[in-house]
C-alpha cells in the first residue's frame, strides 16, 4: 500500500495591477485634476468655516445652509481672483 503525500500549496498571490484596465486611471487623474483647480480657489475648509460664520451671524438659524455654502464659495472664489 503506497501513501501518496499531498504538496503543501501556497495560496495564490493576487493578481498585480497590470490586469486593470487603464480607464480607472485616466479617471482618477481627471479628478485630481478638477480637484486641483477647485483646490487652488477655495479649500472645502475654507468654504466650511465661512458658510458656519454666516450661519452664526444670522442667529443659527436653520434651513438656509445651501445659500450659506454658496455665498461663502463665490465670496472666497472672488477674493482668489
């Protein structure tokens, strides 16, 4: 009677990133792009501290925080210009 011995496998590495498409990236270095750009105007922070600085001078009065953010980006994109 032969006993057979199984061969230790290692499991498979996954596969490297030459198997994705290259759309993903030109994606992706589109939106670093448009980033960029939004980036060099006004940083969400600064858009953020703003807009909550005209929610508190109007007395933290809710519903308005659409109007608030938008006011704050073109006051912001105004002064980079």
């Amino acid at each position: 009677m032969t006993e057979t011995a199984k061969k230790a496998t290692t499991p498979k590495k996954p596969r490297a990133t030459a198997v994705k498409s290259t759309a993903p990236k030109a994606a992706a270095t589109k939106t670093k792009t448009a980033k960029s750009k939004v980036t060099m105007m006004a940083s969400h922070e600064q858009i953020a501290a703003l807009a909550h600085r005209f929610w508190a001078e109007r007395g933290h009065e809710h519903g308005h925080h659409e109007e608030d953010w938008h006011r704050a980006e073109q006051q912001l994109i105004g002064k980079a210009s």
